[in-house]
C-alpha cells in the first residue's frame, strides 16, 4: 500500500527533543515536506509544558535549557511555564520555519521493505528514517496498591493536577520522592485540612542550586540503563531534592517529614504493615511517568530486560528509528544534544 506522503525523515513530537531534532535537520540540508516532516499531537506549540499546572512558574522549574541556536532569555519567574515555554517554542518553529503538522496522533510506525512508515488516523508518511520524540507526559505511572479500588475518596495524578482547589479543608496523602511531590505538597499544605508525604525511600537532599553539571549526572546514571536494554528510569527519580528556601521552611515546618510507603488503602485512608492509620480524603500520585512509546509496538523491539536496547539515540534492533526524549534524553538537560547525535548518524545512513 502506498503511502500519502514520502520523506527522507519524520520526526514525531514537538518538545524539546524533537525541535532540537528538526533545527539540526534543517540545518543539515534537509529541505521541507520532502525533506523531513514533524508530526505534533498538541495543538499548539510547547510540547509537555503546555499542559503544566498553572502554578508552576518559572521561578520553581529548574530550570529549561536554551534550544539551538535561540537563546530562552530571561523570562519573568512568576509566569507560568506553560505559556512562557510554548511561547518560546512557537518563536522557535517559526523562526526556523519548521515544518510541523498538529494535532497529528501518530498511532504506530511499521517496517515496510526499505522505509519506515509513520501512520496517523487520517494519514501515512514513507519514512528513510524515523526520530520518536514523544517524550513522557501521555503516560503518567498509577502504581497498584492493595485496596486501592475501594478509596472512597478522590485519587489524581500529578498529569490531572489544576491548582490547590481539590485539596482546600482535605486531608491529603502525596506519594512520590521526585521535586513535583515536594512542590505540590508545599503548594497544597496551607489549604489542606492535613498532609502526610509518603516514599518508596528516603529523599536524598542537596544543599545546592540545580545546575547543569548534576543535571548530566542524572543523564550519565539513565544513560548506563538504556544501553543494557533495560527499561529507562526517569531522569528526575535519579535526580536528588535541592533544598531551596522554601524547601527548608518545609522540613522546618513539618511539611516535609517522610513516611514509608504504606502497605494498603482503605476506604478512608491508608494503612502501614504494623497497623498505622492515616485518614485521607484525596491521594496525589506524584509518582512519575512511563516512556510514550506505544506507537513503536509493531516492531517489536524489546529487549529481554523489558526495555529497548539503545546505542545514544540509536535503536539497535533497528538502525533508522532514533530515540530522542527516551531515557537519558528525557529532559532538557538531554534533549538537545540527543537531537543532534541523531541527525548526525541519520546523514550517516543516508549517505548525506
């Protein structure tokens, strides 16, 4: 069956990653449509960050790394970063006149002799090579826990988190070690009737600013996981807690005190093995994200360790799908230099 469209690559997601992708493309020679397409599921501009709380400013990120070539500049630290940064990914993609297509659902990509073939609902690209860069956000990770049908209260997960209104007079459980737990239980706690923090273990804290250099160190430990074909682990569960101003006031305050995980959940609340209680109107899953990668399945590319195998942003198993945003890509920290690599050993196979 022929295709609707034939291009040398197609690049699938427009965040970080798959921007930095598309720059390194057109900057390559690639030319438009015929050259290399981008396949964008978001309606507008701003990848994941467009769909961030709206009280997640600038000021509480650690931070977004510049894109190539475009400086993010200094934006205001009270804005919320999901207008700031789709604000600055929409100047990218115009200012490198990106050819990005959206709301396009990429459903899967299959191998058909010597093409990829990225298929959508309503359209087909014929693809020389294939860049996935679909990052995390459509796969929010709900772990099971005994009983946790039975909660007669309200469960949500960081991904469904719109502001404080859900939790004003409840009392609240927030489970997850990563910085969005804190953040979130730090926001929650002067409205909630009572929290309580809960974590598989304990939080490592850093008496210092984020930077560049831990966030590579974050990288390098995902990185190590990838290449064995296991599956990735997010780059912010490796990452430790920096403890800020506000993170202090926390621990001072008692927001910040940690219990282990609990064992079950009740109608009411939830139990610890040696019996401890803790009532609760509303559980917050801070607990992370999966790789959105289910669009990969009609070529079967898991490793036995449950993960794909990975060569930088190579796939092993199949050498014209490269991975960007996946593993220790999944972050801006990453996302640019695996843009590049990937443009890189594309011009390689197709003998650019």
């Amino acid at each position: 069956m022929k295709a609707d469209h034939e291009v040398d690559v197609a690049v699938i997601g427009a965040g970080q990653a798959g921007l930095s992708a598309a720059y390194h493309l057109r900057r390559a020679g690639f030319g438009n449509e015929a050259g290399f397409v981008v396949l964008d599921h978001g309606k507008r501009p701003g990848g994941a960050w467009q769909y961030r709380w709206p009280s997640l400013v600038m000021g509480k990120v650690h931070g977004v790394y510049d894109l190539p070539g475009m400086s993010f500049g200094t934006p205001d630290p009270k804005q919320p970063a999901a207008e700031a940064v789709a604000e600055y990914f929409g100047r990218f993609e115009r200012t490198y006149d990106l050819p990005v297509h959206r709301p396009v659902d990429v459903l899967s990509v299959s191998a058909e002799d010597d093409r990829l073939v990225v298929a959508s609902a309503a359209e087909t690209w014929a693809a020389r090579a294939v860049i996935s860069a679909t990052g995390t956000w459509d796969r929010p990770f709900w772990p099971y826990y005994p009983g946790q049908e039975t909660f007669r209260g309200r469960q949500l997960h960081t991904a469904d988190y719109t502001g404080t209104g859900d939790f004003r007079g409840k009392r609240a459980v927030v489970v997850g070690g990563g910085a969005s737990a804190v953040q979130l239980l730090l926001e929650i706690a002067p409205f909630a009737r009572s929290t309580r923090w809960v974590t598989r273990r304990p939080p490592v804290w850093r008496d210092e600013p984020f930077s560049e250099n831990w966030g590579r160190e974050a990288v390098a430990k995902v990185d190590r996981r990838v290449r064995e074909g296991l599956p990735p682990k997010s780059v912010v569960s490796v990452t430790d807690l920096a403890v800020t101003p506000e993170v202090r006031a926390g621990l001072d305050a008692g927001i910040l005190d940690r219990r282990p995980m609990f064992q079950r959940i009740t109608p009411d609340g939830v139990e610890w093995a040696d019996g401890t209680f803790e009532p609760a109107d509303v559980i917050l899953w801070a607990t992370g994200f999966r790789a959105a990668i289910d669009h990969l399945a009609p070529l079967r590319l898991r490793a036995a360790g449950g993960g794909i195998r990975m060569d930088g942003t190579r796939v092993v198993a199949e050498p014209r799908l490269h991975l960007v945003g996946y593993g220790p890509s999944a972050s801006t920290v990453g996302a640019n230099r695996a843009g590049r690599a990937a443009v890189t050993e594309i011009r390689r196979l197709l003998g650019r």
